[in-house]
C-alpha cells in the first residue's frame, strides 16, 4: 500500500502527480476518489459525507480527494467535467461513476458491493 492513512484522518489528499495516483490504485483493491474543486458548494457538502463513508470502511477501501483544479492531468484521464463526482476502482480499474451528491450511507452501500 503506497499510502497509509493517520488514525486521525480517514481520507488522503491526493497530490497530483499521476505516476502516484495510477501507484494508489493500482496498489489497493478498492480506492473511492471524490474529484471536487473548492469553489463548488455541493463538493464542500459532500466533503462531509465522504469522510463519513471513508471512517466507517476505513479498514476496507482507501478513499482519496482530487482537486480537479489543481490536479487537470488527472482528471482530464478520467473524463472529469462536472463535480463531485465518484469513482470506485476495484484493482485498478474503474467499476462505477457517481455524479453529484449522495448520502455517506448510500456511498457505503455502493462500496460494499466491491469489497466482496
């Protein structure tokens, strides 16, 4: 795992660097990422879900944060244009897209459908 996560914290800000990025899930069987931007109102709520779901699986997925703003190359690779949006990797690959906000409830039943 190229990432360890504090106890304090259950969610990585990724930097943007896509070797690392592509390391992240490539490296973890299941890897949540938000792609947000800080001007986006929806994307600071939905901050607060995502860190919900991330501490109840925090022993089951990664989930990772990428600023479409300052991360481009990365979400240009994954067709970003419109935040948040989801995506649930499963070895590497990307399993589901979730456009727009959902409950950290609804986000943990959807990653618990890939942690099988």
């Amino acid at each position: 795992m190229l990432f360890k996560r504090g106890k304090k914290e259950p969610v990585i800000d990724m930097p943007c660097d896509k070797r690392a990025f592509k390391k992240i899930i490539e490296e973890n069987k299941v890897v949540v990422v938000d792609f947000w931007a800080r001007w986006c109102f929806p994307c600071i709520i939905y901050s607060r879900y995502f860190k919900k779901a991330a501490s109840r699986l925090a022993d089951k997925a990664l989930f990772v944060k990428v600023n479409v703003g300052e991360c481009y190359s990365i979400a240009k690779k994954y067709n970003i244009f419109g935040v948040p949006t989801t995506i649930i990797f499963v070895n590497g690959e990307p399993v589901r897209r979730i456009m727009g906000l959902m409950s950290g409830e609804t986000l943990v039943n959807i990653v618990k459908m890939y942690l099988k």
